[in-house]
C-alpha cells in the first residue's frame, strides 16, 4: 500500500468515516492501523483525547485491573 491511499484513508477517517468502515472498504488487516498512519505522518486524531486524572485509576487499583 502506497503512503498516498494511506493518506486519502487518514483523510476519509478525518471526514467522518469509521474506522471499521474503512477497514471493510480498504481490506484492511485491522482499524489500529490508520491509528499507527496518523503518527507516521505526524497526524493529531481529532477524535482521541487525554484522560482526566481524575478519572484515571489509583496507582494501588491498577493490579485489579490487569487480567
């Protein structure tokens, strides 16, 4: 796959497609990888943003989560 449909996918993605749609479309392996595209490019997602710290676990109930 070139850089350039690469591209035009980050660009979809950044129009409004999903990411499963994209995959479906493009035949693609899995969605992460239009995540992985956008940092080689240095590509800001729109869509993901930073958890609060508040929100965030206490260091001690990190262990509960880990499966």
């Amino acid at each position: 796959m070139t850089d350039e449909l690469r591209l035009q996918i980050i660009q979809e993605y950044l129009d409004g497609a999903s990411k499963y749609s994209l995959k479906r479309k493009y035949n693609l392996r899995d969605s992460k990888s239009i995540s992985s595209w956008m940092l080689k490019f240095g590509i800001e997602n729109p869509y993901s943003q930073p958890i609060p710290l508040a929100l965030m676990p206490k260091k001690k109930n990190l262990r509960k989560l880990r499966i």
